[in-house]
C-alpha cells in the first residue's frame, strides 16, 4: 500500500530509500512535520494531498519518512517529530 492509503503503516522499517540503499536523487522536495507517536501520521497525507490538488504540483519520487525526534530525545512519544518528505517535479 502507498503512503496515502497508510500513511501510519510503512512498508520497510530498514531503510529510508524503499529503492534500496542508495543517495536521494537532487531535486526540490515537498516537506511536512508532524508531531505525534509513530503511524499518526493520516492528517499530514490529506494534507500534503490537499497541497498537491491545489498547487497542481507533479510528484516524482517515493514518500520518506523520518522522525527527526523520536524515543532517544524525548520521552512523551505524543511530541515525536516526522518529516514526510517528497521530491517533486519543477
């Protein structure tokens, strides 16, 4: 399932990259933060969708997911960090 049908729910827990393991491609990303404990993550795909609807903006690449703060930071997993980024086209 893609990350808008599940966004809570990846695929791989190993790598960032479900490509393998391999550099990100250069290029602009679209981004979003979220806080909240792992897999609480549904309101930023409506989001990052309603911002791709509305800017007509192309997606070119896989969704990562990275938790920028997470249970080595912080102890309130309710204040983890995400950053759900995106590469899109220019």
């Amino acid at each position: 399932k893609s990350f808008l049908q599940m966004p809570g729910g990846p695929d791989n827990f190993i790598s960032l990259d479900p490509s393998g393991n391999r550099k990100r491609a250069a290029g602009t990303y679209l981004c979003a933060y979220a806080r909240g404990y792992y897999g609480q993550l549904d309101n930023i795909a409506n989001g990052l969708m309603e911002h791709v609807q509305k800017h007509d903006v192309k997606l070119t690449g896989p969704v990562y997911a990275e938790y920028l703060h997470d249970e080595v930071t912080l102890r309130d997993g309710n204040l983890y960090l995400a950053r759900i980024s995106v590469r899109i086209a220019p």
